[in-house]
C-alpha cells in the first residue's frame, strides 16, 4: 500500500483545526500541518464553553484555518486521499459546522470522506507520535472526557472504566471558579497549589480501592466547596492549601484507577499484556498527574507516552491521522454522515 494524504477538521468543542497528515505504507505518520484557533478568550468571560459562541466562532474561521491547513502542508486538495472530520462527540453546532466543510471539500474534489470519532482519534494519537501499535492501554483525561481505554486495534477499543459523573478537567475548572480562580481551571490550580500544603485541608478520595476502574469526581468537589466555606473569608494561603489538598486527591484517584485498569489488562491479556500507558487531554499537562503516572507505569513495568501538549489537546492532526488508520483498512463513509453529539466509542 502506497502513502497516504489526509486532511483533519476538527470543531467539536472550542477549539477550530485543522491538519494534514501523510501516512506512509509502513503507517508511519508524520504531521505535515497542525493548524488550531482556540475560542477560549470568547468563552472567559462566562467560565465555561457556550455552545452557540463556539459554533459561530467556528463557522467563521473553519475556511481560513482549512486553507491554512493545506497551505501550510503545501498540498491542495486534488493531493489528498481523504478528507477526515470530527462528526462526534460534543457540541451539536459545531460538529455539523465542521462536517459540512468535510464534506464539501469532499464532494467538490471527489475525495473520500471519513466521519471521525473524536474519542477513537485521541485513542489513536500515541500511534502517531510514539508509533505505537496496539494493545495498549490509554487514559483520557480532558474538560469533557475522563475514562480508559484499552487500545486493541483500529475500531477495537474496550472502555475499562469512566467517570459517573464530572470530568477531572470539569472538576479542576469547578473548584478553580469556587475558589474564585479564572478559567480554565487546571493551570490556575495548578499554579496556587504550588505554594500550598496539601495536607491541611483532609479531603476524601471517592472510588479508591474500587474493583470497577471507575472515577468519581463530585464528592471531592463538593468537599472542597465545604472546606473553603468554614475557612471563609479565604486568605490567599488558605486558597493555595485547598488547590494542593484538591490535586493531592485528584493525584491518588488518577493512580489508584489507572492502577486497577492495569489489572484488568493483565488479567485479559496474561503474559501478552500491554506494555504501553498513552495519556491524552489537557489535563496531561498537569505537572503532579504526570508524575504520579510516571511513578505508576515505573513500578507496573509500563512506558508512558505522553504526546506534546499540542496533540494531547484537541487538534486537526488526531483526526487526519484516525482518518488515515481507517483509510488504510478501506473504511470511508457516506455524506449523509450525521452528527452524532453523544457518541460513545
Ligand atoms: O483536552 P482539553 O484541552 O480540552 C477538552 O476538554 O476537550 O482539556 C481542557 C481541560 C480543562 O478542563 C482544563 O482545566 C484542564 O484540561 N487542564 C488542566 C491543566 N491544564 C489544562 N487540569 C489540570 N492541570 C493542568 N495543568
Ligand atoms: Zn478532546
């Protein structure tokens, strides 16, 4: 099989990309363009994403940045093998802006056309950059998503454990705002609890211990919430050792589920197990999560890859490339693709 040329748009929630990835016969990728807008200064003001912001947003620059995209890649469209857009999940707006743009391209060129999964695509990214092959296992972690997986092969993926209610990106960004912190919330807490002690304030580590590698955000959050009512009015310092004693617990969570997800894995796999933990979402970029992992796959006999922070948020270039893998296998499919806002894997 000859290389492959694939396009990637990518508007599911507040970030408009798009990239060109090309995927060699061996299916070795390599980025030959990431282009991203991110709408976060239209979504500060309200401490959160606003579905109908974002879709305008997106549907304003989705053509500049496409065209950004294959210029920067130096291909035009007659170049490529497929076009691959996010079709789900996330917000409604967005997902059908982006997809009709797929599609046109796709329609007016008479190229192929792959409507993507946004969670298949993060689950695919370490491939990308780490040339991983599969099993292995993977933990996302983002502002919407919280779950592992076990990577079996393109289209395989087994959902070991998720959360049964917030998101760890959601509940960094909800204690950030109770705190009176700016948003996005994870780097803000991430910055106060530097200065902090993570033992002052004792806060509960729901789901620890736990056979199901579920996770369970709310009840610390509320914890936090009651902490810092009986310690109001909070003094910076109180602040710094409320966001250390919240990441301190979210670092435990973090370890003691992935841990019990590696169970899982070697009790399916035996001796064949995988040997690879891939992380995505940006909450990857939390210095003390990361080094908790570290530790974890260190003592479980795993590697870690933990692509840049620019592909382990969202970008076009995980959509090319699950567009790419997909291609590969001679799956495409139709224009009357719809999108699909709640789409498991
Ligand atoms: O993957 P991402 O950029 O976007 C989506 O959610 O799709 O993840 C954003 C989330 C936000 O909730 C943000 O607060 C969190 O990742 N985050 C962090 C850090 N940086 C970003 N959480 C903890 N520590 C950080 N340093
Ligand atoms: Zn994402």
């Amino acid at each position: 099989k000859g290389p492959l040329l694939v396009l990637g748009i990518e508007a599911s929630c507040d970030e408009t990309a798009a990239a060109v990835v090309r995927r060699d016969g061996t299916g070795r990728g390599e980025i030959l363009s990431n282009v991203v807008r991110s709408q976060l200064d239209e979504h500060r003001p309200y401490g959160g994403v606003v579905p109908e912001i974002a879709a305008r947003a997106h549907v304003e620059c989705l053509d500049v940045i496409v065209r950004g995209a294959l210029d920067e890649a130096g291909v035009t469209l007659k170049d490529l093998s497929g076009i691959a857009a996010t079709a789900g999940p996330g917000l409604n707006g967005g997902l059908v802006a982006g997809l009709v743009s797929g599609k046109a391209l796709a329609l007016a060129s008479g190229t192929p056309f792959l409507a993507i999964n946004h969670l298949e695509a993060h689950a695919l990214t370490a491939g990308l950059t780490d040339g991983l092959s599969p099993p292995y296992l993977m933990l996302l972690v983002s502002g919407g998503h919280t779950q592992t997986l076990l990577v079996e092969g393109v289209g395989r993926y087994r959902r070991l454990g998720t959360t049964v209610d917030d998101a760890i990106g959601e509940a960094f960004d909800k204690t950030a705002k109770l705190l009176g912190l700016g948003y996005p919330g994870g780097p803000e807490v991430e910055r106060a609890a530097r200065g902090g002690d993570p033992k002052r304030f004792p806060l509960p580590r729901p789901m620890i211990g736990r056979a199901e590698p579920h996770f369970s955000l709310a009840g610390l959050k509320t914890a936090v919430r009651q902490r810092a009512e009986a310690a109001a009015p909070l003094a910076d310092q109180d602040v710094a050792d409320l966001c250390a004693a919240f990441e301190a617990a979210v670092t435990d969570i973090v370890i003691d589920r992935v841990g019990r997800a590696m169970d899982m894995a070697e009790d399916t796999f035996g001796p064949d197990r995988p040997r690879w933990l891939a992380v995505a979402g940006g909450v990857a970029a939390n210095t003390a999560i990361a080094a908790g992992l570290g530790g974890l796959a260190q003592a479980r006999g795993y590697q870690l890859a933990v692509p840049p922070a620019a592909l382990c948020t969202d970008n076009g270039a995980m959509i090319a490339w699950a567009g790419a893998e997909r291609l590969a296998l001679g799956l495409v499919d139709g224009l009357d693709f719809a999108a699909r806002p709640r789409w498991p894997l």
